[in-house]
C-alpha cells in the first residue's frame, strides 16, 4: 500500500499507539479512513469530469472535421458559370427550341397532306313531277 512494506507500516502503528494512546487510536483511524475515502472519491470524481470533457472535445473535433468535409463538397458542388459558357448553353437551347418548331411544322404538313379534303358533291337536279289529284266524292246514305 503507497509503496510500503509490512515493516513500515507496523513502525507507523508503533508510533501513532504511543502518540495518541489506545482511547484514541480506534476514533483516529476511523477518522483517516473516512479523509481517505473521500480523498479517493474527489480524485475520481476529477477524474471522470476529466474524461468526459476529453470525449466531449474529440466529438468537437470531430464534428469540425465533418463540418469541413461537408463545406468543401458543397463549395465544389457549387459552379461558378461564366457568361460564355450562359451564352453557349442559350445557343444550346435555341437550337433544340427552332428543331422542335420544325419538327411540329413538318407534323402539321404531313398531316395536312394525308387527310383528304372534304370534297363536297355538286347537287343533283331533281325533277318535280305533279300528279293530278283525284276528288272523293261524298256519298250520301
């Protein structure tokens, strides 16, 4: 214990008989063991504070280092586009803007061209025949 030998510690216990007397031995020691019991409990106590302020640190520390990875792939993601490479993407997109308008002129053409006009047939001259009409006579009874 603390690095002392048995021979020690009987020359320790010597000692404190003679000094406080056997009435008072017993309270003294009680009193020892309870300031070394609470000695080793604040001890602890530093330490585990410690500990937990260690792993509080290296989650700091980690959470920076997610932090930068996170800033840097969203800075590369984000592209700064220059006006020539707006003009080119403008030009891009016009011309797939004027093949589609002739694309649908070309569709409105054959269409045109595949169904057939209405063809609207010229009247017929119909002849009007007049029958003479015959009278009833009326009978009497």
């Amino acid at each position: 214990m603390f690095g002392m030998g048995i021979g020690e510690i009987l020359l320790i216990a010597i000692i404190a008989i003679i000094f406080l007397g056997p009435e008072k031995l017993p309270d003294a020691m009680v009193k020892g063991a309870k300031f070394f019991k609470s000695f080793k409990n604040s001890i602890n106590d530093v330490k585990s504070s410690f500990e937990q302020e260690m792993k509080i640190q290296e989650l700091k520390d980690e959470a920076l280092t997610y932090k930068k990875k996170l800033d840097e792939a969203a800075s590369s993601v984000r592209k700064v586009i220059t006006f020539d490479e707006l003009e080119e993407i403008k030009k891009t997109t016009q011309g797939v803007n004027d093949s589609l308008k002739e694309l649908e002129s070309s569709i409105k053409e054959s269409a045109a061209l595949e169904t057939p006009s209405p063809v609207v047939p010229e009247p017929i001259p119909v002849q009007v025949i007049e029958t003479p009409k015959e009278t009833k006579k009326e009978e009497n009874v």
